[in-house]
C-alpha cells in the first residue's frame, strides 16, 4: 500500500482570517450574536421618479419670451429686405421678358403677380388692424383705472358700448347699459352695471375656450409617446387659446397680434414666476392623488393642463377690456377642476 498524505484540516481561528469588504448592497451580519431577521436592515427601495415637472408648459414659455438681440434683428431684417429685392427684380425681369416674348403669357403673368401682391397688402392691411384693436383695449383699460367720476364713467361705458357694436353677442348687454344708465349717478355703479351686463357673459365664453385648451394640452402629453410633441402641443394650443381670446373681447385675429400678446402674457407669466411647479396650487391639484396613482406621463399631463389654465387666466386678465373690479376673476383651480374632470378619472382626486 502506498502511504497517503494526511488531509488537511479544514479549521481555522476565525479571529486570524483576513476581514474583508463587503459589496455594495450586501447584508452584513454580526456573528458574535444570534442572528435575527428582524435585527436586519431593509431592503433599499427602488429607484423613485422624479416628479412631474411641466417641462413641455416651460419649455414654451421659454421659446416664446426668448428675446432676439439686436444684432440679431439686424441680421434677419436685412436679409428679407434682401430677400425681397431680389425677387421684385426676378418677377420684374420675368415679366419683362415674357412681355416680350409673348406679350399674352406675360399680360397672365402680370395678372397673378398683381393678385399676389394684392393679397399681400390684404393681409398686411389686418394684421395693422389687429394691432390697432389691442391697442384700442389698452386704451380702454386706461380710461377704466382713471374712470373715477361719473362723467369719466359715463364716458367709459359709452366707449364701451362703441367698442362692442355690431356684435350680436353683445346686444343684450348694449341695450342695458344704454337703458339704465342715466338712472345711476353713482360712478362705481355704472361701472359695475357695464361689467356685469357686457364682460360677464364673455368671461364665460374665454373661460370655456381655456378648459378647452388645458383638456387637450394635457390629454396630448399623456397619450401621445413622442418627444417633443408635448411641446409643440403647448406651444399650438396656448396660441390659438389666446388668439380666440382676443377674439372673444374685441381683438383682431392676425398673425403678429396673436404672436405679440403671446409674448406679453407669457413674459408676464415668466417674470412673477407663475410658469412653474413649485407653489400649492399645482401641487394640490396634480400632486395630491393624481401622480401617485398613475404614469409619470399622465402626471405631466395634469401638470401642462393645469399651468395651460394659468396662462389662459392671464390672457384674460389681459385682454379684458375693464380689470376685474365687480365680478369675480376665474379662479385657476376652479378651471383645472372642470377641465381636467373626466379625462384622468377625478383631477386631484
């Protein structure tokens, strides 16, 4: 028989093995005691999402008050007016040379460049009248604050009346005011009576269009999966939410109008801080049950509907013709209330 070694012994001092360093994560226990499941420490949670923060409503906001330098404006002012010389020169050589040429091709050139042109100046031609309609309710909205006496207020509200003929919408209201007021010799009265008798009723009517735009703000976020078609959503329904606002208290739909009270609500909305998640009233609303029981997508959902309302609110508070003296402003979480109601099941809820 062959001699085999001895086997080695497998025990060993526990004190003299070398400690090692547990992984990260690892439970550890202590051998000088009993082991204990309830002595052990807790799993760690997954990780948490960040909460909804809006970002489609800000990034709107941002891309709308964003200010050009004036190099800038330089820049792209002189390029169109270079532009636009040289094709007015094009066009002119064009139809110079098919006159002739062919002088019928070019008496049918002529007539369409003649009809561009025309409408053109059409549009240019609105686009000042809108203009001059915001203008004229910033001037209503002056004569309003310094409408102290009653012959300022007389004044106002026969402006007023003015401002609004021809409105079929309106003519109720037209003919109270016209009706009752020689019977009020108390300024603050009259005023009230033209606010309650022609603003109420489109107040109701711009708060209606901004329920509107909150609703599909927020239901495009939650449903529709791609990237920023959130913001383009917000930034196209915020807009037309303000055009047909304006629409509602008098002002002209053009294009640079529509564009230019954006920028004032917005940057008026940017400069108090009101674009954004941090007080209660978003966080009541889209924080209290409505994140914690869905997606985080339906939660920024919730969240652009709800500041959609603010800045629709804003709108209102400017384009409205008479400040908010005798009839009650919309309230935000009343709006978000009603047009958020339905769509996520009950918003806040």
């Amino acid at each position: 028989m062959t001699d085999r070694p001895p086997p080695r012994s497998i025990l060993f001092d526990i004190d003299d093995a070398a400690p090692r360093t547990p992984r990260p994560g690892a439970v550890t226990l202590d051998a000088s005691g009993p082991i204990d499941p309830a002595s052990a420490p807790p799993v760690p949670d997954d990780e948490v999402p960040p909460a909804a923060s809006g970002r489609a409503m800000q990034t709107m906001a941002l891309l709308a008050t964003r200010r050009r330098s004036r190099l800038g404006r330089w820049f792209w002012g002189l390029l169109g007016a270079v532009l636009t010389f040289a094709i007015s020169v094009a066009a002119w050589s064009f139809v110079t040379g098919l006159l002739a040429a062919n002088p019928v091709l070019g008496w049918v050139a002529t007539a369409l460049i003649a009809a561009f042109v025309a409408v053109s100046l059409a549009i240019a031609l609105r686009e000042l009248v809108a203009l001059s309609r915001l203008a004229r309710i910033d001037d209503l909205r002056t004569a309003a604050l310094s409408a102290t006496d009653l012959t300022s207020a007389r004044r106002f509200a026969d402006s007023l009346v003015a401002f609004y003929a021809g409105r079929p919408d309106t003519r109720w209201g037209r003919q109270e005011v016209a009706a009752r007021k020689d019977d009020v010799f108390d300024a603050d009265a009259l005023m009230a009576l033209a606010e309650r008798s022609l603003l109420a009723p489109l107040d109701a009517a711009a708060t209606r269009e901004v329920e509107a735009a909150a609703r599909q703000v927020a239901l495009v976020t939650a449903v529709v999966p791609l990237a920023l078609a959130d913001v383009v959503a917000a930034l196209t329904s915020n807009l037309r939410m303000i055009r047909r606002i304006a629409l509602i208290y008098g002002g002209r739909g053009g294009t640079l109008g529509s564009w230019r009270l954006a920028r004032t609500v917005l940057t008026h909305l940017a400069a108090t801080g009101a674009v954004a998640v941090g007080d209660d009233l978003i966080q009541s609303v889209a924080g209290g049950g409505v994140l914690s029981k869905l997606s985080r997508r339906f939660g920024e959902g919730v969240v652009n509907g709800a500041l959609t309302a603010r800045v629709g609110v804003a709108a209102i508070e400017v384009c409205r013709p008479l400040p908010f003296t005798h009839e009650r402003p919309p309230r935000v979480t009343d709006v978000i209330g009603r047009a958020l109601t339905g769509l996520f099941g009950r918003s806040g809820a």
